[in-house]
C-alpha cells in the first residue's frame, strides 16, 4: 500500500511538473500581463466614450489626468414596466441621460450603471417583486453595494462622485450612502453629492404639457416621457414594430408614429432632464 502511495505521488509531482510550460505560456497569465506598469503610455488613441465600461484602463488613467474627474453612479432597476417596455427600462433611460449629462460637464465620465436596486420584499412578495422577472436588492445590500463603487472611485483619482437615481425605490438608500460617505471623506478632498433634482418625472410631464405634449393615465407604468426616451437608445426596448403590426402604438393618448418625431421628442426630454441634473450638481458643487 505505501508503495502505491508513493508511486502516486511521484504521477502527481511529474504531472505538475509537465503542464508548468502550459500554463506560463497562457495568454495575458504571465506577470508582466496581470501587472503591467501603471505609468506605461497608451499605444492607441483614446476614445471618446463617457461609459468607464467601454474604456480602457489607460484611457481612463490619461482621462483623470486631463481632468476629468468627476464620475456619474447611477442607479436603475429591473422591474415591471407594462405590457410594451423592456424591464431594463430605467438603464436604458440612464444610458441616453447620462451620457448627456456627462457631456454637458465636460469633466466627467459615467461609471457602469447600477441595474439592481430595492423593487420590494422578495419573500413574500410585494411592489414590484409581484411580477416575474424583477430582480430586488435589500436596502442595506444596495446601499452597501454603492459605498464599495464609490470608494473604488475614488480610490482611482475621482474627486467627485455624483449619485443619481431613476426609480423611486432607489432615492432613500442612495441620500443615506451620500450622507455617510460626507463623513466618512471628510477632509479628504473628495465629495459625494445625491442629486434629487433627477429624479423629478412630474416636472418632466409639466414641461411637456407647455410643450403641447397632453398625457392621459392609461394606468400603463409608462409614459410618453419614458417611451420617448427609451427610443432614443433603442426602439426594440418598446417593442415598436410588434405595437405597430398589433396598432397599439401610441402611449397615454399619445401617437408615436412616426417614428422618428418621437424618437426627435425623446432627445428633448433627455436634453431637459440633463441641463435640469446639471444644474443641480454645478450647485452641489458649488459652482
């Protein structure tokens, strides 16, 4: 038996000892690949995306350099929406407002937006949790998971993290995240600032009232306001072409063909809804 034993081990050094060349000729496993130097100098031109996502690492590193340090974390949800709208809704929303926000400072970039947030209790049930597909968060889950984003910002050079919400349920966990990380980096030279004026879908609707833009409540979770700018991102995300074939479309009263008049009115309300944001965080900040 100890012979056996012993035979074994030996198959099992002389294996390790075989597949050592195999695994230091992975691409990207050898150090210099895992840990390049950090002062090294981007090969390529940069690109000129706001969405740290679609950057690379150099290009985020020669961004905070230049001064673009200002980071937009925006959080979303997966949830119900009525019969026509996708449940990423609220990101897809943020993926239009955010850009343009960002842009509209000039400074800043957008960090990934956050798709999971409070939608109700998961068990039992209640809000949005009711209906299939949804995706909760635990309020202290949520707001533990935006405390770890923002410190690995600011880790990173960001002197200002702006936190913005799209969705009711997301307002108290992020005020209550800001509050505490003013405390928390207190003295530190960088600032967290909850921006409330985003979230205001009532002024979005009073404004498009002066605009002409008359809604009645389908009792739909979805308005012209959100379908608009949804098909500014993306049409299939309000499942044009099926409401076209099916002659359902059309929201709260209003027509949305064509097409690209609604799509002409969602760039608008994106526009308002950023220079509203902007305003508000030039204030918060002080400028």
């Amino acid at each position: 038996m100890t012979w056996h034993i012993r035979a074994l081990r030996s198959s099992v050094a002389a294996l390790a000892v075989s597949l050592a060349p195999l695994a230091a000729q992975t691409p990207g496993a050898s150090q210099a690949g895992t840990n390049p130097d950090p002062n090294m100098p981007r090969p390529i031109p940069a690109r000129a995306s706001v969405f740290l996502q679609e950057l690379t690492w150099l290009e985020v590193r020669d961004a905070i350099r230049a001064g673009k340090k200002t980071v937009i974390v925006a959080t979303g949800g997966i949830e119900q929406n009525g019969p026509y709208l996708v449940l990423d809704k609220h990101n897809v929303v943020l993926r239009a407002t955010t850009e343009a926000i960002a842009r509209k400072l000039g400074d800043a970039l957008v960090a990934p937006i956050v798709p999971f947030v409070p939608e109700g209790t998961i068990n039992p049930p209640s809000g949005h949790m009711r209906y299939p597909g949804t995706i909760s968060l635990s309020d202290d889950t949520f707001q533990r998971l935006l405390m770890d984003i923002a410190n690995s910002l600011r880790q990173h050079g960001f002197t200002q993290v702006i936190l913005i919400g799209d969705s009711g349920g997301n307002q108290a966990g992020m005020r209550a995240v800001a509050e505490r990380l003013k405390g928390e980096w207190a003295g530190s030279g960088v600032s967290i600032h909850y921006i409330p004026e985003y979230y205001d879908y009532p002024g979005v609707y009073r404004w498009l009232e002066s605009q002409g833009v008359h809604q009645v409540d389908q009792g739909l979770h979805d308005d012209f306001q959100i379908t608009s700018s949804m098909m500014v991102v993306d049409p299939t995300t309000v499942r044009m072409q099926e409401r076209i074939a099916a002659g359902k479309f059309s929201i709260n009263g209003v027509d949305l063909a064509p097409a690209d008049s609604a799509i002409a009115w969602g760039r608008r309300v994106v526009d308002w809804r950023a220079e509203k944001a902007v305003e508000a965080i030039r204030k918060a900040m002080g400028k």
